[in-house]
C-alpha cells in the first residue's frame, strides 16, 4: 500500500463536510497520490466509500481508531 501524501482533519465535521472536504482536496493532488481522511462523523462509514464508487477513486482502507476512522484513498483518472 502507498504511503499518505496528504491527511486531511475532518474530526468534528458533520455529513456532508468531511466528502466534501475530501473531494476538494483530491482535486488539486496529482493522480495516483493517497490521502488519509479522519473522521468521527458516524456517516463517513457510508459516505466515504460511496464517494470513492461513484468518484472513481480507490478506497485502499477504512480502519476505526480512537473514536474516529482512517480512511485512505488514492486518487484515480
């Protein structure tokens, strides 16, 4: 697995922030890099695999830590 490039703090933001949040950051990262999300929100354990399907990006792991999840995410096209 690739190591993050970028993390992104989405602790104590609410559905749909951390997404969107996330989307605007894989913007503006060159193809193939990862980005580590950590979120608390409990919809990210749906949101954020859904957002990698339908944007096209790989969802490389989803863990639960400390009361928040690490998602990590590389970006695709």
């Amino acid at each position: 697995m690739s190591d993050p490039t970028e993390t992104l703090d989405a602790l104590g933001l609410l559905c749909p922030l951390p997404v969107l949040k996330a989307r605007k950051r894989l913007k503006s990262m060159p193809e193939g890099s990862v980005l580590r999300v950590l979120a608390d929100d409990p919809a990210a354990i749906i949101d954020v695999p859904h957002f990698c399907i339908e944007s096209g990006h790989q969802l490389l792991s989803q863990d639960d830590a400390d009361g928040h999840q690490i998602y990590v995410i590389q970006k695709t096209g």
